[in-house]
C-alpha cells in the first residue's frame, strides 16, 4: 500500500473534502483526488463516494480511515523527527534562484543565515536556469510566476511588480488619443523578449498609457539591461526589487506600472521531501527579511 496515497485519503477524509483538504496543506487539489484513486484501484474498492457536494466515505472508507488516520500520524511524526534532528539544523542546504532575486536580497539574506547557523553549509546558485529540485539536487528552489506543478509544493512568500523606468533625462512620451497609433520609445530590452510587444503602463495620472519600445539593445540579463537604462541607453521594463533604491535615490525615473497581475515569487521543494530542519530555518530567516509579506497562504 503506497502510504503517501494513503496520507492523502486521511487528510481529504479528515478535512471533509478535496478543496478543504488542498487549502489546509498546500497539496494541489488534483493531486489528492489521482492520490486517492490510485489508493481505491490499489484495494479494489471504493473509498469515496462521487457525484455528491459533500464528502462521503463509503463503509470501506470510514474503516481504512479509522484504522489507520492515528498509526499513520505517528509514524509521520516519527519520519520528521528524524528528518529534522537535532534541534540545530545542520548539513549541506542548497538553494537555486533566479539571479536577480539572488543578487537583490538573498546575498545579505544568505550572510544572516550563515551567522546564525553556522553548523549548516549554504550555497545559493543563481541561476535562471528552470532547474528540478531532485535531478539538480537542490533543497528548495525561487521561482517567479511559477506554473502549477504536482511535484512541488511551497508558499509564495513574496510579491513585486513590474516597472517602467528610465534615466531622468530621458523625457517620458505624452499620452495620444484612442485612434493614434502609440508613441514608440527608444527602449533596452531582454534578448527573449517577443517582438513588436507593447508596454500598458498604469501612470496613476489618468488612463492607462501605452507604449511601443523600439529595442536600441537586446541584453540577456536583467542585470544588464538594469545598467544600460541607468547609463541612458533606453527606458526598460525591471522588477520594482531591482530599482527601488534608484528610484529612491533619484537615478531613474518611474514612467509607469505594467498593468496585469502582481508578479508572485514562491519558495519550493519537492513534494517528495519533507520540511526539514535547515529549510524551515532558512525560510524563518526570509521571513525576518520581508516582515509584512511574506508567507502569504495560496489562493
């Protein structure tokens, strides 16, 4: 009997349905309902009756559940207590983030964690590499905007947004009526971006503004097209993490916020682990970090 599936039926049975059972865990909705058929064609017998808004265990699935919801808590209990040990993490924790973030906070986030576990060997790799967490051997992953994904299970802990900015100097187009084309502007621009892409911008002084950036540089970093808009080359489409303090300071100059969604970042590990000592150690340190938000629970 995979006992993973049967952890899942427990927790869908405990919580009285997928959806409370997906929002109480972090588990994906989808993956306790394939987890719980697996369970029922592994038996041969229905667990769960279908078709109905409330959760209804048949008679076989009151027995499997009252038999083994206990057992099976305390040998997760015994599980993690080995995984976590000591209560001083300590070992090997690596960690994979994209460079911006990595470059932005999680160098002076990295030095706290380090001075305060010093039994625990960090290495962060940046990288915007999509990486996984088992086949690269890392421990948690940062991703931006990531895609749903049944082998991975994390918190959002973090969200930003996406800014137009340029050099003070560099004069920001007036807004044109509806039946005009949009302004073009000489604009630095990521090696991936698509072509004749457009830039909504919410100014906060009226309707939304739209753009057409005319690439004078295509730079496959956004570190560099940081460097090249600070120079004056072009305005540029940046992470609000990444400017901030030029903005702050005067060195660019904000045209706009790109409209849409805010852009999400997620701390993630593979749904196969558990949260060890070392992981929970380090997100605590990213919470000290960000204090008003982080670790916001998944919609």
């Amino acid at each position: 009997m995979d006992l993973q599936a049967l952890a899942d039926f427990n927790l869908v049975a405990a919580h009285g349905g997928f959806g409370r059972a997906s929002r109480t865990s972090g588990r994906p909705k989808a993956t306790l309902s394939r987890r719980v058929a697996e369970l029922e064609r592994s038996l041969g017998v229905r667990l769960i009756e279908r078709g109905s808004h409330i959760l209804r265990l048949t008679d076989e699935g009151r027995t499997l559940h009252a038999r083994t919801d206990g057992p099976l808590s305390e040998i997760a209990d015994a599980g993690e207590a080995v995984v976590l040990g000591a209560s001083v993490p300590r070992g090997r924790l690596r960690i994979s983030a994209p460079v911006v973030i990595a470059h932005v906070a999680l160098s002076r986030i990295g030095a706290r964690f380090a001075l305060a576990y010093p039994d625990v060997q960090l290495e962060i790799v940046a990288q915007d590499r999509r990486v996984d967490p088992v086949e690269d051997d890392f421990d948690l992953v940062i991703r931006i905007d990531p895609r749903p994904d049944d082998r991975l299970v994390g918190r959002r802990f973090l969200t930003d947004e996406r800014l137009v900015v340029a050099h003070p100097d560099v004069p920001l187009p007036a807004p044109v009526a509806d039946d005009e084309a949009a302004p073009s502007v000489k604009a630095v621009l990521m090696s991936a971006s698509a072509p004749n892409a457009t830039w909504t911008l919410r100014t906060g002084r009226g309707p939304d503004l739209v753009l057409e950036p005319e690439p004078v540089l295509r730079l496959s970093s956004l570190l560099m097209v940081h460097d090249a808009v600070l120079a004056g080359a072009g305005a540029g489409l940046l992470p609000k993490l990444l400017v901030a303090d030029d903005l702050a300071a005067g060195r660019l100059a904000l045209w706009g916020v790109q409209a849409g969604p805010v852009v999400e970042i997620w701390a993630l590990q593979s749904s196969r682990r558990l949260v060890g000592a070392k992981v929970r150690a380090f997100l605590d340190v990213v919470e000290t970090a960000f204090p008003e938000r982080v670790f916001v629970p998944p919609m």
